[in-house]
C-alpha cells in the first residue's frame, strides 16, 4: 500500500507534468499567432512544412500514443487524420507524402485548433490515471514538441523569406530580456566579447552521453567513455564579421577549402553566402534587417562550416570535445516559456575556461557523424523509429540555438542534419589540434 509521502509525491509530479504539458502546446499557438490560415498552410519547401501541419502532428502524436493507445475506450477526433499528420513512423501505416504537405489546405487551421483543444483536455483528464509509460510518452510529446517550435519557426522563416516583399512575422522591436544580454526573437546574441581565443580542451578518457534521471532521447545514452586527444576550441562561435572575410578572400570560390561532395553542392547551388543574405542585408522574422556583424554567423550548412574551419586553419569540433567543454555549464538557466520567443538564456561563460556562448546562439556543427552510442537500443513499438533510423549520412550539432525553447537543451542533447542544410539555426565554433 503507498505511503502519504509516495502518492503526495506522485502526485507532485502528476501536477508537474501537466503543467508542463499545458505550457507547452500553449507556446505552439502562441509562435502562430500573428499568421493567417494562408501562411499556415504553404510549403516553401519539401525539407520545411506548413505550420499548420506542425500544430497538427504535435496533436497526432499525443492522441495516438497516450490516448489511443492508453485510455480504454478513447475514440479518435477524426479517423482521417492520422493518415494526414503521420510524419515518418512506418509502425503506423501509409501516410500523405512529405512534399505535398502544403497541398493540405483542409482542415483549416481554426479545424486543427478544435483539434487540439479536444486532446488537451482529453490528455489532461487521462493524466492523473495513466500508468508510468505512458506518461513517460506524455514527457516524450513534450520533448517532441518543443522540436517541432523551433522547426515551426525555421520553416515560417524559409517561407517568408520567398515572399518579394519580405513580410515579418514578429515587429523588429519584440525583444526578450535574458541574463546577460537582450535578445531579438530572431536572431542569435551578440558576440560582444571580444577577439576570439583558443582554449585548451579536455584530454584523455572522458564519460560522455547523457547522466541522470531526467528526461533525455534515446540517442544520447547509453553513457560511455571517450578518448580526447590534445585539442583547444575556440572561445566563441565564429561571427558575422568573420564570414565576411571569408567570403572577401574569395572563400566560396576557392575548390581547395571545400570537400569534394560540398564543392559540388556550392556550384550546383550558386552558393555564394550564408542562407538569407542579400548584400549588407539578411532577412529574419521581423523582415529584412542589416547584418550585424558582431552576432555568430547562422544559417551555413556543414559544408561551409567544415570550408570555413579549413581557411582558418582549423577545423570541426568532435561532439565530444564540445560536449566535455559544456559540462561544466548549466544550460537550463530559467525553465519560462515566451511566446516573443522562445529564446534560451545563455549561461554566463566561466571565468576560468573563457568560453562562451555554448548554449542558445546557434547549433554549432561538430565534424562527428550522427551514429549510435555503444550499447545504443531503440525504444519498442513505434516511438523506436523517433533517432535510431537516422542514424546515416548525418552530422551533429550541439547547443541550442535562439530559436529553441528554454529548457530543452543540456550538454549531451544530439541535433542532426544533412552536410547542404542550413535553413535551420547553424552556426560554428572552431577547433583546432594540439601537438
């Protein structure tokens, strides 16, 4: 029989998690606020998809994994929609094609509002009584959707951006105070901190991969040790400023900084800058701005980062040397959720080591493949198919950027893409090798 501390605790942490639960997808609405059903459903392209389609899959996931399969009795909203808002999990069945996503112009997203309101509650009523998976699952949708709010706000982001005339989603002057700077709601914090330094990584045997009880994804345990050899980082991201004078000494035309498949991306493409330059200008969610050139560089795919680090005479961090030099950091700070934003504070560097800027400016490219972990194991059922199956012709990136929810990222937290993406908030810290 449990103990009034065991249901006064479990009862804590039920209330916890529904609190959590509810600022969240309330976060969701928020970041769309300003757009009409149009902007909500058009696809700028297949990598990106509508917000809309966001809202709506986050909502698929809860209804599917903890209603569906956890409430006795639970009858799907609408049996249709599984079919439309499935994303990639073949455990689930056929699902609409990705690159048609912005054909979708029905449910309206007032339609897939009701939805939402519908699963909420529902979720909400169910919580107290769920047992432990599945609320482990609830944790996980949590987690899920904090994703899709940073790539809700990319993929708006590439849409506007084809839009002649440069529509903005937030005004210029939506700004969020944080710990030691003011952030804008669409751009990383300045790199006000003067000349960049090199800093003396760790060495040797170190344990990398994610340590404790809170949450975590599956590809970041299981917890391992690595080998580091004699290497120094570069005390902050590489800045705007920087990546102009790369691109002044003739960085995108030079075939020899390049590895073979990124010089055929940057000729194929007519790659000639960062994504959403345009001359002096780059455009954000408050519209086109100038570039300011102290802040990190974002928006460049591996490919320049790995360009970049080679003109420089440096090269790529590995996941873990950028991971054991963020563990001396908290990368949490406050846990609020903003809707002008949902910037994450950046820690303040330590004193001792001189980094800066690890966690909340940009996703910082590292030269590590995306592959398992020593002992990795996919979840059962049909949420395994969540990392594991992406592990190929990736690459890894660490930190966080001012586009990701506060909260969401910790040391060993594992974001992955392909070598040409870059409509995503990358940018790059710099490395080197110590003899």
């Amino acid at each position: 029989m449990a103990s009034r501390t065991d249901v006064s605790n479990r009862t804590d942490a039920v209330a916890d998690l529904a609190g959590r639960f509810a600022a969240t997808r309330r976060l969701s609405l928020d970041l769309v606020a300003t757009l009409s059903d149009a902007d909500a459903s058009a696809q700028s392209m297949p990598d990106a998809s509508p917000a809309k389609w966001h809202l709506a899959h986050t909502t698929w996931f809860f209804e599917t994994f903890v209603l569906r399969d956890h409430v006795p009795g639970y009858a799907l909203f609408d049996d249709r929609y599984p079919y439309l808002f499935n994303s990639y999990y073949e455990a689930e069945g056929p699902r609409h094609a990705r690159p048609q996503r912005g054909l979708l112009t029905r449910p309206s997203l007032d339609e897939i509002g009701t939805w939402r309101t519908h699963v909420d509650a529902a979720v909400q009523i169910a919580l107290p009584d769920l047992p432990p998976a599945a609320r482990a699952l609830v944790e996980l949708g949590i987690h899920h959707e904090q994703q899709h709010q940073e790539l809700l706000l990319t993929d708006i982001k590439h849409l506007f951006a084809q839009n002649p005339i440069g529509p903005a989603v937030w005004a210029p002057d939506r700004r969020i105070r944080c710990e030691v700077a003011q952030f804008s709601a669409d751009a990383p914090p300045r790199s006000d901190m003067g000349a960049m330094r090199w800093i003396r990584g760790a060495e040797g045997v170190v344990s990398v991969g994610h340590d404790g009880d809170d949450f975590a994804f599956d590809c970041e345990v299981p917890r391992f040790s690595a080998l580091l050899t004699p290497h120094a980082l570069a005390s902050r991201p590489v800045s705007n400023g920087e990546w102009r004078q790369f691109i002044d000494d003739g960085g995108y035309h030079t075939p020899a900084l390049w590895l073979s498949d990124g010089w055929t991306w940057v000729r194929g493409e007519s790659v000639e800058s960062p994504a959403y330059w345009d001359g002096d200008r780059q455009f954000t969610l408050a519209g086109w701005q100038d570039i300011d050139l102290a802040a990190p560089v974002t928006h460049i795919s591996f490919f320049e980062a790995d360009a970049f680090a080679t003109w420089a005479g440096a090269r790529l961090p590995t996941e873990f040397e950028w991971e054991a030099a963020a563990a001396t950091f908290d990368p949490r700070g406050g846990q609020q959720l903003d809707a002008a934003g949902p910037v994450h504070p950046a820690p303040p560097g330590d004193a001792d080591a001189g980094l800066q800027q690890m966690f909340g400016g940009v996703w910082e490219w590292t030269g590590s493949a995306y592959r398992p972990y020593p002992g990795f194991r996919a979840a059962p059922g049909a949420v395994g198919e969540y990392n594991g199956k992406f592990m190929s012709g990736q690459f890894v990136l660490r930190g966080g950027s001012c586009a990701t929810p506060r909260g969401h990222v910790r040391a060993s937290y594992r974001n992955f893409f392909y070598p040409h993406q870059r409509w995503q908030f990358t940018g790059v810290r710099l490395a080197k090798d110590l003899t």
